[in-house]
C-alpha cells in the first residue's frame, strides 16, 4: 500500500475500531447517553479537577460559550460541579461529581476488557504486528497534537 491510500486505510480502520467499539458498551450502559463532546469534557475534568471554563476550551480546541453549554448540560445530569474560583468569584473552577466518575470508571474498565478479549483472539502474527505498529501510531497522534497547538 502506498503514501497514497495509507492514510485513507488508517484513519478509516481507527474510526471503525472506535465505532464498533462505542457500539459494543453502549449495550449495557445504564443513564442518559452522551454525546462525544460532554465526554471528553467529562474525562478532561476529571483528569484536572477544578479547570476552569475557559482552559477547558482551549485544550478541547473548542469556543468558550461551547464549553459553557456543555457544563451546563452535565451540571443538570448530576455529572460536574461547578464552584467558586478561590481568587475570583466570577470564575468557575470544574469538578466531576462521584456518578461521573463512577460512570468514566466503569466505561474505561468495560472498554479494556472489551478490547483485550479481542486482542487475545488475534494471532501471533497480528499481535506482532499490532506491536510494532504501536510506536509509528504514536508518532502520528504526537505529530497531530503538536500540529493542533501550533495552529
């Protein structure tokens, strides 16, 4: 395959993967479903509780009043809190609640499993390489951020 169709082939295998994926737990999930975005907001404010509005927008690469809707939605799910800045009270300072993460813990452990019950139904060749191509896909995904962040 060639620098031509490689790049159509890759990301068409990446978002199927990630589809079926999605598809596959979204059977046994309980509550309302979310839409990508309120999940990547869910998941960035958990890894940094208490991020504002605003740097929650800029690493999302989203507008503020986007972001603003977003909380707003999860905050009446019972899914973030939002609280006072300690320096400003006009600001917010983000937090998920124990339901979310509950539920990102949950999605995380049930996606893994998911994923290494297939993985273990691979053969020797494909796990080899699935392997090597780990470093390559990485490359790719840090050239991408990076690209994002200079734009």
């Amino acid at each position: 395959m060639g620098t031509t169709e490689l790049p159509d082939a890759l990301t068409s295998v990446l978002t199927g993967v990630q589809r079926l994926v999605r598809r596959r737990l979204r059977q046994g999930l309980t509550g309302p479903r979310l839409r990508g975005a309120q999940v990547e907001l869910l998941r960035l404010v958990a890894a940094n509780p208490g991020i504002g509005v605003s740097a929650a927008a800029k690493e999302l690469y989203l507008a503020g009043n986007s972001v603003s809707t977003l909380v707003n939605q999860l905050t009446a799910a019972g899914l973030l809190r939002r609280e006072s800045g300690h320096d400003d009270r006009r600001s917010a300072r983000l937090l998920p609640t124990p339901e979310a993460e509950a539920r990102l813990r949950a999605w995380d452990e049930r996606r893994a499993a998911l994923v290494r019950e297939q993985v273990a139904r691979l053969s020797e060749e494909d796990l080899a390489a699935l392997a090597a191509a780990l470093p390559a896909l990485r490359r790719l995904a840090e050239s991408l951020h990076e690209e994002v962040e200079t734009a």
